[in-house]
C-alpha cells in the first residue's frame, strides 16, 4: 500500500538554517530567541536569562569565524558534547553556517558504544566540556584524528582553545557558505534494537523538515516553544519562535518536577511544547491534581515512543477546548512522518488500541510516501513491485521524501540493510528507507504502528507483534504498561508478557490479577495462547524519551525468571558430582608441584584433555540450553568449562528449532 507525496510545493530558493536564522535575526533582531535557566533566585525560584535573535546570529559569526582560524573548516567532522543551552545551538549553527559537520551521539547508550561512534565517525574536531576532554584523553583510540580542541568552560592541560575566546573574537563576512548538497550534520541513533548507525543530514533536507513541521504543528513566529529535546529547538529557531528550556535534565525526563514546568509554562506564557510520553504523563497528573490551568498553550506534541491513551486523555484535560494535543511519529532518519491529533485518539483509535489493531500514529504527512512491505531480516538489493503489501496488512514501514536521509556515515552494510533503490521512470533512482517499524495502513489512509521487527516474537504459530498485543493488556486499570518478550531461540520463542503495574497493587492482587490477564487474552484473536505473565517492578526504558521499552532486557531477566522456576533444587548429589571436575581442575592447576612420575604425569594428561577439551566440546550444546535459561554466553561457556555436564544438563532443554522448510516467517 502506498501514500502519494503532495505534487504542490512552496515556491522560492531553497534557504540553509545559518541562512533561514540570519533573515530571521534581521527581521527582528530584539526578539527574544532563547530563554533559559541560569542559576537560582534568593527564593529559591529558578532564574531565567534570555538571549535575542540579534545576539545570537552575532555569536554565531564569531564562533564561525573563530572556528575557521582554528582548521573547523567545510566538511570538518566535529564531535560536539555540550549541555543544553545558548552555547550548545550558538556552536551548531556556527559549524553549519561554515559547511562544518556537527557529530551528536546520545551519551545515554553509554561511554563504550558512544567511544564506538566517535571512532566510526573518525571526527577531526571536538568541542566539549572540560569533562569530556578528559574521556577525550583517556580514549585516544577513539579521537585519534582529532586536531581541532575547544573547551566550553575553562581549559585544563590539553591545550586548544576556549569557547569564550572564539566567541570573543572578529567577525569575517566573507566566510564560505555550504552547498545544498553538503552534509550537514551526523546524529547516531540510540541503537536501542541493534547497533547505533550514523544518520547523515545534508543541507538540502533542511526546508523540507521545516514544511512538515509547519503542516502538521501550524506554528509560526509568534509561538512560545518549552522544549525538552534540543533537536527540536534547532527547528523552533527556524521558525523564528521564542525558545524556552524546561527545567528538566534530558537524561531524566520521567524525574522532572512537575511544578517547576508548570512555573515555566505560566511565566512565559508558553503557546505550545513537544515532550516524551513519561514527561507529559508526570505534567498531566500534576495539572490534574492541582487544578492548574493553561489558557495560553494552544499545541502540545507528543513523541519518541508510543502515547498511551490514559496520557492523551489526561493531559487534554488540562488543555482549553481550542487546544490541540498531536502524536508524532518519526525516526532519526526522518522527521515527521506522520501525526494523529488526541480528538481522533480518544474518540476511536484508543478502543482499536485496546482490542489489538496496534497504535494509531495518522496520516502520513504531505511530502511523505510510506509503503507497506514484506517482513525480512536481511538486505533488499532492489525495489520490486511484489514486495509491496495490500492495504491492513501488516509489514514493515518504509520511506521516501525530501527530509529522509540517504544514508548512514561509512557503514555500507547499514545502507544495503536499511535503504532499497527504486528505478523511477524518468531515469532516476529514489532511494526508500526501512524504518525497522512493523505496521499497516488502514481503509482510511491512516498509518498504525505494531512495533518493531528486531522485537517480535517469533513462536512456532508465527509472529506476535509488541505494540498489538501490549495494548490489550495496557487497557487493564491496573496495569501500567506491559511489554511482550520471547524466550528461547527465534523460531520456537514462548511468548511471556511482562507487567508493571499501577502504584498499589499488592502481591496477593497481583496473583488475583494474572487469571483476569489471561482471560483478557482468550478474549482477543491477536492474544490468544499467551499465557505467562511476569510482574517486574520497573521496566528498563531508553534514556532519551524515558519511554520505549527495553525489550531485549526484559527478555533475558523472564528467561531467568522462568528458568528459576523449572530449575531443581541443587541437592546433595548434584553437588557431589561437580566435586569430581573441580577436583579435576585441582589437580590440573597443581602440575606444576606434582611428583615427576610417569603415572602421575599420564593422569595429568587425561585429567588436562577431560578438564579443558571435553568440557570445551560440550560448549555448542550447552549453549542453546543457558540461552533459554537466560543465561548469556559468557557465562554459559565458563559454567560448562568449569563444571561441564553436571551443570549444562541440569537445565532445562531448549525449545526444537523449527523446521524452516514451511516457509513461514
């Protein structure tokens, strides 16, 4: 099934942000540009500094040109680790304004797959806290090619420059622009269902993002955004809004106070505001409970993660009736991609939601084709027609449009992985995107979203798709929020639901609740057969959004959980016979002090070839059972080296592997 993109654009030359940012400097050069939080009255209460368009197109051409004197030059790759704030979008749009190429990694997937990133990126400059100049230091390996250095903050022993000194410096008028075509920026994904890739950005992309942004949120100049993502601020300062910073640490959104952003929202007179589905879930329950109204906030945008229903209800409680509440749906690849507005939510789609037909995230915005194609893990050579899916059957997601990437940063296998080349009739080649999405497009035109392919569930009746089977269990008032997993080897996996319940609900209730799930699940055709619920007290979730669920890990944990429960009771004689390889391993490793006698030797021998080579050959076999025990592979392997069959044996078989001939994916 396909969208077709708007034939209708706006007419004029396409302009690049630095170019978009100093028209709007020019227009209204006093207008507040960036508000946000610097430090804390006597009070208590937070203080707020501003900085205008003025100023800030002013810092933007002398940290331009300063980067420039220093070697940050066209096509510079530059690592960029600083904090939200004035410095942080004054630096991007001094390294676009240059044909400089910012490099933004999400620290949350922590220091050693971010090192990874950096080292793929092979970046040649680096602006940072002086904290991150110290990992830079220490992770040479990973910025090896780095020969640009600026601190934000006070210098210690690395050399290089300060970010004060540059912005300190002389303006050049004269400095180069970049061309459409250039690359503009590269932005990791989180790598939450496989490794981070390097989403490449070019210059061109940039109005086209900006039109879709203005057709689904209909904002202008005259908006007040409160954003707690910066890539979204980068877009409020196109649009030439007033930029707010929330009082929130994007690391831990879910903690935010809710009074400081209702303080925020009020003083500034905030008109709309785009956050994650836990923040809005903690702001909505405090406006609820206080009563607290809104009159000024007109737009508020929701994304990053699926929106549970309870979250779009409450926070449109606490809109006035003129007040629009959008759910977004995008990639990294590709921002926006769709938007559902909460009348349409409530008024049909949650109840869908709550029989199983997945999350409803809208129309495909103007400008945005989305096809339905067949599920498969590997590589699409080629666009061909069949791969294609009829409309309400469920594929994967894939993309094609102006403000899509073309790729990803020197990682060929990524974009054979992740894009298929089309051959369009006018000789051209139009490249479409896989978003990894699982969905389906409705008689309606409308897009719904069934989860990820890395995260369904494979069992030998077929897959189960998260999201579908996930929101018939979230409809339950004392869940808040379930999470499908599989445990044992793709093809033959047990599907297991885990829980995490409403504050409250006791361990006898919860016994008293899992037979209500299971009817639950009898009672819907896409839950049908799942069984096994596990309650789990806090589920892991990403640290961007503090919203989509780490399904991987809650994989292993139920494995664990349901091998704990089959396992037996380690008696007496299992423990006896695991004396006899680490006795083995004894006397292995007191060689060295044995008497040098031939029969004592020869025993050594038999003793080193039981010990490490049987143990060793026993590893394949034993594998499959500690995968589906939960344990990971390491462990496996050093468990049966260490005990051998006495340990591997005692766990409970895999699943079969399933018979592939069938043809069933």
């Amino acid at each position: 099934m396909t969208t077709t993109p708007a034939a209708t654009r706006p007419e004029g030359p396409e302009e690049g942000p630095a170019d978009i940012l100093e028209r709007n400097a020019r227009t209204f050069p006093a207008k507040a540009a960036i508000v946000y939080p610097d430090g804390h009255e006597a009070d208590g209460s937070i203080r707020y500094s501003e900085l205008t368009y003025g100023e800030l197109h002013d810092q933007i051409e002398r940290l331009a040109a300063g980067f420039h004197r220093i070697g940050i030059t066209r096509s510079t790759r530059t690592i960029l680790m600083t904090p939200p704030g004035p410095d942080l979008f004054a630096v991007v749009f001094a390294l676009i304004r240059i044909g400089a190429v910012p490099v933004v990694v999400d620290p949350g997937m922590g220091v050693k797959r971010m090192l990874h990133c950096y080292r793929a990126v092979g970046a040649e400059a680096f602006i940072g806290l002086p904290v991150a100049h110290v990992v830079r230091v220490l992770g040479r390996r990973a910025f090896g090619d780095v020969r640009a250095k600026v601190t934000v903050g006070r210098r210690w022993f690395w050399g290089g420059e300060t970010l004060a000194g540059l912005r300190a410096g002389p303006r050049a008028e004269a400095l180069p622009r970049p061309s459409a075509g250039d690359l503009q920026m590269i932005a990791f994904t989180t790598g939450s269902t496989g490794p981070a890739k390097g989403v490449e950005y070019t210059h061109r992309m940039s109005a086209p993002m900006l039109r879709l942004l203005q057709a689904v949120h209909e904002r202008d100049s005259d908006d007040v955004s409160l954003i707690t993502l910066p890539a979204y601020g980068i877009l409020d300062l196109l649009l030439g809004s007033t930029l707010v910073l929330a009082p929130v640490s994007p690391a831990k959104v879910a903690d935010a106070r809710p009074e400081l952003l209702t303080d925020a929202l009020t003083r500034f007179r905030v008109t709309s505001m785009i956050a994650s589905p836990a923040l809005l879930r903690v702001l909505g329950r405090h406006l609820e409970q206080h009563r607290t109204a809104l009159p000024d906030l007109r737009f508020v945008a929701a994304g990053g993660a699926p929106v549970p229903p309870d979250v779009v209800a409450t926070v449109r409680g606490a809109l006035g009736e003129k007040a629009e509440l959008h759910v977004t749906y995008g990639a990294t690849e590709a921002l926006p991609i769709s938007s559902v507005e909460s009348a349409d939510v409530l008024g049909g789609t949650a109840a869908l939601s709550a029989s199983g037909a997945g999350t409803c995230v809208g129309r495909p915005l103007p400008g945005m084709a989305v096809r339905i194609i067949q599920v498969s893990d590997g590589p699409v050579a080629r666009w061909d027609s069949e791969l294609a899916l009829p409309q309400g059957e469920i594929g994967e997601i894939v993309l094609a449009g102006d403000a899509v990437s073309q790729g990803y940063h020197r990682d060929p296998a990524a974009n054979a992985q992740y894009k298929i080349p089309e051959e369009t009739g006018d000789g051209t080649t139009r490249l479409w995107h896989r978003t990894g999405d699982l969905g389906y497009l409705d008689t309606s035109g409308r897009l719904w979203f069934c989860g990820r392919r890395a995260q369904r569930v494979r069992t030998p009746g077929g897959d189960l798709h998260t999201v579908r089977c996930e929101g018939v269990f979230n409809a339950h008032p004392e869940v808040r929020r379930a999470a499908l997993v599989g445990v044992g080897e793709p093809g033959a996996e047990r599907p297991v639901v885990c829980v995490e319940t409403e504050p409250g609900v006791t361990d006898e209730r919860w016994r008293e609740l899992v037979p209500q799930l299971r009817k639950l699940a009898a009672e819907h055709e896409v839950t049908q057969g799942l069984e096994e619920f596990l309650r789990h007290p806090a589920f892991p979730v990403d640290i961007r959004h503090n919203a989509k669920i780490g399904r991987e890990q809650l994989a292993v944990w139920a494995a664990r959980q349901l091998a704990a429960r089959r396992r037996p009771a380690t008696t007496a004689r299992t423990w006896a016979l695991r004396a006899v390889p680490l006795a083995g391993w004894a006397y292995l490793l007191a060689g060295p002090v044995l008497p040098n006698h031939p029969v004592v030797r020869a025993l050594w021998w038999a003793d080193a070839f039981l010990s490490v080579g049987v143990h060793a050959a026993q590893i394949p076999a034993a594998l499959p059972r500690g995968r589906a025990a939960g344990y990971g592979g390491a462990a496996t392997a050093g468990l049966t080296m260490l005990y051998g069959a006495t340990w591997w044996r005692t766990l409970p078989p895999a699943a079969p592997a399933r018979d592939e001939s069938t043809g069933a994916s």
